[in-house]
C-alpha cells in the first residue's frame, strides 16, 4: 500500500512537476551506470530507468525488450509497491523485477531489470533494487540541481551587467593588471590609450586618496585576504568620479599573494560611507539564535525555543542556562568561531532532549549567529542501516554503505563537509587511509585522514604537516602525480594505494588516493561510484558557494550609500534586509535633486528575491530618475515605466511612490502605483497619511495614474515607507499604519534621529520578516 504523504497520482500537477524538474539532465553517463550496476548485481540481463511526467520518459540507453515494459512500468507506478514477475511472457522479457522512485514526498518514476529468461526473483533481490533506487533518486536530484545552479549563473551575470557594475584582475607579480570594458570607461580610458599595469590605476588616484588606498591593498595583500576601498578617479578632462570597489588576494603555488580579482562600480552619486547591511541568515534551517561577546542571548526565533523548551533566554548567558554544554562540540565551536571570526558547521548529540542537530555558526561584528536543526530521524536512519550491514551480505551491506554516502553528498554543499563524509566512508572498512587533493582557482586543497595506524599516519603527517581534515597548500596539480609515489614507493611500507579521479561534467577537479585500499572487485566499483559522486557533489559546492559570494556583493551594491545634501532640507533614509531568509531583496529608494532645483523622492518595492529581483530594483531606479530628469512629472513617469516595464525592463511586478518637492513652494507632488501613502506630521498638529488612493502597481500596463499634490509645511516631517515597516504575520496593515502615525506623534527630530526613532518604535530596529526601506524628509529645521 502506498504512503499517503507521497505524491502518486498520475494527473497530480505537483507530481508531474517534480518529475519535469528531474529531466535537466535526462539521459548521461551516471544513470547508465547504475543501470548496468543494478543489472549485474541481480543477475539480469537488462535495466531501466524510466521518469513518468504525464507519460514515461526512458533516461537510459536503449535495450532489447523494452517496448514490453510499458504496462508493467505502469502498473508499478500506480500500484507504488516492488512488482515481481516470474515469468510474463512477453516480447523479449519473461521475468521482471521493478520497484517505485521516490523524491522529496512525489513518486516519479520506476527502476527495473528484466531478463529473457524465466526466473523466480528474491526478498534479497527487491531489497537490493530499493537500495539501488535510492542511489538513482540521488542522481537525478543531482543532476537537476546541477542545471538550477548553471541557470542562476547565468542570471547573475545579466545582474552584474544591469548593476553596471565592473571586474579587475591584477597579477600581482608582474603588475599586470587587467579591467573590463565598464572599468574602462569609469576610469577614463574608453577613448585613451591604455597600458595594462597597476601604474593605470595609479595614476588615475586622486591625491588625497592616494595613501589610504595603498594602505588598503598592502593590508589585503600581506593578510591574504579581502580587499575593500572608497575613492575618487581624476579623469584627463578633469572630471572627478566616486568608486567602491570590493576583491580578494589569491595565493600563487609558493604560498604567497599572486593574484588579487574583484569587482568596482561608479557611486558618484552616493558616495559618502554606505550603511551597513544588517546580519543576513546563510542557514537552510529556520531556528536560531544571536549571542553577543559576553555570551548572552540577544535573539532567539520561535522555531529555537519550540525546540529548546524556553521563551525567556534573552538576556541569559549561554553556559548558565546550559551548563551540560561544557566539553562538547558546541562549547569548542562557539568559542573557536568567537575567537576566530571564521564561520563553522558540526553535529552534535544532546542528551536533555536525545536528539541530534546540524548546527553552523556565523561570525559578525556582534558575536556569534547559531542555526540548528533536527536531523534526529537522518541520523538514526544512518545507525539502523550500519547495523544492517552486520546482518546481510557483502554485496549489500557495500551498496547500503553507497546509497547512504550518497545521500549523505547530496545533502550539504559545504566543500569541508563533503570532505569530511568522503573521509567518513573510505575510512569505514576500504582502506587505511586516504588523502584528497582537490583543484580550486590556482591552489590546490589536499586533506588527509587515517586509522590508528602510527607509521602511516606519521607519513601522512611528514607529507602534508599537522593532521587537519583540509588544508591549503600553494601547489599545483603536478602534486598529483607525486602523491602515490611519495606514500607508496618506501620498501618498507605496506599501503598500497589506488587513485580515483574526482571529476564533474567532463572536468577532473582533483584526486582521491586511497592507502592500503581493499582487493575485493566489488569494493573497488564502489569506491569508482563514490568518487564520481564526489565529485559531482563537489563541483556543485563550489558552484553553490560562488553564487553565494556573488549575490551578496550584488545587494550591496545595489543599495544607495548616500542622500542628497540640499540647502535648509535634511534627507535620511534606512533599508534592513529581511531577518526570515538569506536571498538578496528588492526594495528600495532614491533621492537625487533635479537640474531646476526641485528633489526627487522614490520608493518601492519589486516583487520576488534573490539576485534577479535586486537587477529589476537596480533596473527601475535608473529608469524612474530618468524620466524623472526629463522633467516629466510623477503621474506621467509611473505610466511610462508601468506601459514598458515587461517589454523594456522584464519586470513583472512592483509597486512604488514617485514624487517631486518644490522647496520654493514647499509643495510635494506625487504619484502611486499600488504603494501606501506618504506620512505628514507637522510641527503643531497631528501626524495624518495623504489622502490619496493608490493606482495599478507597475507591470499592469496602465497608461495613467492620478496625481496627487500637498502642501508641506515648514519644520513638517514627510515619511515614505514600504510595507515590511508595518506589516508582518502577527499585525495587520490596519494596526501598522496606526502605529506608526502614533510613533511620529509630537516627535521633533532631526530626519536621521526620525528614522531610527521609527524603527525603534515600530520593532523593527533589527529588522522584521520582510525587507524595509524608510524615507524621510523635513524642509526647514531651524
């Protein structure tokens, strides 16, 4: 009988998507593998594997019979349950053996084997064909995982191009030093001749930010670390443009910095010192908590007290409350991650509550950010299956060892920890010992790991230094080929080794070498079929981590950094990321004084996160101040954007506020497109939000939205917001926009005490569920 959690139905939309998603990568070198693997290992003559979408998709390679097994595919399917034939009689199948493919709660397809001969078929036979489905249930979400992250590659580059942003890359032993067209031109040099040496850059310098931009670089390059400066480019006309640029130092093959790549961008407008994002959550996990230098809680999210029995912890130091804490994982993470600012990731068992967790922790400026969750089930599902290994043969107990190595790849892309788990697995009955040298840019990444056997670990140790799970050492790949020979040829020594290429879409990204590996021909095709699930599992991590990088340096850059400074009018604003997830926003703001002496005023949000999100909002703003700069008023500027935003900016969704104050007639006139209303709280009356009811967000192709114009007067504070200012799970807008007219009632402050006042009053000092951008002006503040 099949469980009620899965998806089974073959009409079921859900199910047929899930398995759509599965065929990014439909028939490869893998799934033929592990159909040849399945058929050799049941003593079948063939094996398929099929996907049913809203038909059957064969993914392997095509076999005698296989027509044939239409109807038992099906029925296999339908029935959710191992279907066993003996003898069917059929056009080149007579015995027939299939089992269902599960994958994250949706059946989507069928293992089988299938053979020209009659034959009775075992319990040990379906068990081994259920193992087997696992490994192919892997593979495919591998492989589907692998085209979502090529995909959102591609993305980002488009972002970077929207952004304008530009990339560098300086060698720094022979001073070389190489920009894009966009850093060409934002250095003066589209139509100079150009000499690709740092004395470009140089010479390019302003004076006075000569020396703190040297000191920056020679900081960077003498800690091997990131480089992050703000300074000013004289051009040869004169003209005078604001930079921020952000990089990293690489080391060459001998240990020292080589190489220094990064990315600059033009903040001419916004040039004074940007605000600083607030804490961004890297966790695929929804409970956490923040601790500060001193130990004490300072934050605690409801899913980390439903699991840790307490509501009342902030305030507490950690090892009061948990003084059973001491000597364990968490005790020697938390304290190394404080001390180090380097982040980290473990498991630990804890006793109180007998449950295991996957725990990291993140450094900041504040103290430590902890993200946990239960992985109870996973790890005891683990423990049963190794004591199955002592009860079954060794065919099976090798293919369980694979099916939960693989499971165990495929559910973390942190390249340390897969490292870890491949250490884990060789260790686990294969070999003595193993080392892992693994491509990275320009360095190579070589660990090590080994039984309680002295001589060779003390080899191990004289080869590569202190026993650490991974090390950097500035090599290149000829290392690989000395690895075996230095381990291996000593008379005396008795390890033989075996090197398993680490390779993913056609790449060699390294080596597993394993010492004094089993003899067994069995053992030796799994340790084949582990490496190449390493090495998939690898590349994606490294893929997952470069998108990761490049997401964030995409936000903040996007983000305005500075506000106008105009005669008698002050200008604050604030954006907060939103504390629920760890994508890249798409709210924003602008404020920027136009050629007649008037001051735009903008604020919205774009629908969606992550990085495409961020290019729209960078897209819209640009596009908004430039209609606006042709001097059309807000309602036209709406419309204009709104008729092009899917054909010129592919924005499908958004909502913003464009508005105009004359300072001379103290008048604001703006326009809505399905944002709230701006906030007045004059000197002597009551805080009230405009009258004004707002039209079609952005995208809904309207040709017109109405305008609106108010009289602002003097020492009055106007304040414009998005909605994750005042509205969450727990309150309404209603109740939000209620209390923050309540907030600004009988407040006399200058617009950046206002912002923060706000914030403070509103709860959201640290930020709320969603993003918030909060605008605010007053004209007259004497």
């Amino acid at each position: 009988m099949e469980s009620d959690s899965v998806r089974a139905g073959l009409d079921d939309p859900q199910r047929i998507e899930a398995a759509r998603r599965l065929l990014a990568e439909r028939r490869g070198e893998a799934l033929d593998r592990l159909a040849a693997l399945s058929a050799r290992l049941l003593g079948a003559a063939h094996a398929q594997i099929a996907l049913i979408t809203e038909v059957p998709v064969i993914l392997t390679s095509a076999a005698p019979g296989q027509d044939s097994l239409v109807e038992l595919t099906a029925h296999t399917f339908q029935h959710g349950a191992p279907l066993m034939l003996a003898d069917v009689r059929r056009p080149g199948v007579s015995a027939y053996l299939g089992v269902p493919i599960d994958i994250a709660g949706a059946r989507v397809g069928v293992l089988s084997v299938y053979d020209s001969e009659p034959r009775q078929w075992t319990r040990h036979d379906t068990e081994t064909l259920r193992e087997l489905a696992g490994t192919v249930a892997a593979e495919l979400e591998r492989g589907a995982l692998a085209a979502e992250l090529a995909s959102s590659t591609v993305r980002l580059d488009l972002g970077f191009a929207a952004a304008n942003i530009g990339s560098f890359d300086w060698n720094l032993v022979t001073n070389a030093l190489h920009w894009d067209d966009r850093l060409m031109e934002l250095f003066g040099y589209a139509n100079e001749p150009y000499v690709p040496h740092i004395d470009s850059f140089t010479v390019r310098l302003h004076p006075d930010d000569l020396a703190k931009t040297q000191a920056a670089i020679e900081r960077a390059i003498e800690s091997l670390g990131d480089y992050e400066a703000d300074y000013r480019v004289v051009h040869p006309d004169g003209a005078v443009r604001w930079v921020a640029a952000r990089g990293r130092v690489l080391a060459g093959e001998d240990g020292r910095p080589a190489r220094m790549l990064g990315a600059a961008y033009d903040t001419t407008d916004v040039h004074s010192a940007s605000e600083r994002l607030g804490r961004v959550l890297e966790t695929m996990s929804t409970a956490f908590f923040t601790i500060d230098r001193e130990w004490r809680f300072t934050y605690v999210n409801a899913a980390a007290e439903r699991i840790l029995g307490r509501r009342d912890l902030v305030g507490d130091v950690i090892w009061d409350v948990y003084d059973d804490l001491d000597g364990t994982e968490s005790d020697y993470n938390y304290r190394a991650a404080m001390a180090s600012g380097e982040p980290t990731s473990f498991e630990q068992f804890y006793a109180p509550l007998d449950a295991h967790f996957d725990v990291r922790v993140t450094p900041n400026d504040d103290g430590i950010s902890v993200y946990f969750h239960d992985i109870t089930s996973r790890v005891r599902a683990e423990q049963e299956r190794e004591a199955a290994l002592e009860q079954t043969g060794a065919a099976t107990g090798r293919l369980q060892i694979l099916s939960a190595a693989s499971a165990r790849l495929a559910g973390t892309l942190e390249v340390d920890e897969l490292l870890r788990i491949l250490g884990d697995v060789v260790l686990n009955g294969f070999g003595e010992g193993l080392v892992v040298a693994l491509e990275a840019g320009s360095t190579l990444r070589v660990g090590y790991a080994a039984h309680e056997d002295a001589a060779l670990q003390e080899r191990l140790r004289a080869l590569r230094g202190e026993p650490l799970d991974v090390e950097r050492f500035g090599v290149r790949t000829a290392v690989l080929g000395s690895l075996i020979p230095a381990l291996t040829d000593d008379p005396a020594a008795s390890h033989a080794a075996v090197a398993l290429p680490l390779i993913s879409r056609g790449r060699t990204l390294g080596a597993a070498v394993v010492i004094g590996a089993v003899e067994s021909a069995l053992d030796r095709r799994v340790l084949v079929e582990l490496a190449a699930r390493a090495g998939v599992a690898l590349d994606n991590a490294v893929l997952f981590g470069s998108e990761r990088r490049l997401a964030l340096t995409l936000q903040r850059s996007l983000l305005p950094t500075a506000l106008p400074e105009l005669p008698g009018i002050g200008l604050a604003a604030r954006y907060l990321p939103g504390v629920g997830g760890q994508d890249v926003g798409g709210d924003f703001y602008l404020g920027h004084p136009l050629e007649d002496g008037r001051l735009l005023l903008v604020i919205g949000d774009v629908m969606g996160h992550g990085p495409q999100a961020a290019a729209r909002m960078g897209q819209l703003r640009a596009v908004l101040a430039a209609y606006a700069y042709d001097g059309d008023p807000p309602d036209r500027v709406l419309a204009h954007v709104s008729v092009r935003a899917t054909a010129l900016l592919d924005l499908p969704m958004a909502t913003a506020l464009a508005g105009i104050y004359d300072p001379v007639q103290r008048r604001f006139t703006f326009a809505l497109a399905g944002h709230l209303p701006p906030l007045v709280a004059p000197l002597d009356g009551l805080p009230a939000f405009v009258g004004a009811s707002p039209g079609p967000p952005l995208g809904a192709g309207v040709t017109a939205y109405e305008r609106h114009a108010i009289a602002v007067p003097a020492g009055a504070t106007l304040v414009l917001y998005t909605d994750g200012l005042i509205e969450d799970r727990t309150r309404s807008i209603d109740v939000g926009l209620a209390q923050l007219r309540g907030a600004l009632e009988g407040v006399r402050l200058p617009p950046d005490e206002a912002c923060d006042h706000v914030l403070e009053a509103m709860g959201r000092a640290d930020g709320g569920e969603d993003d918030i951008a909060l605008l605010v002006m007053r004209h007259g503040l004497g």
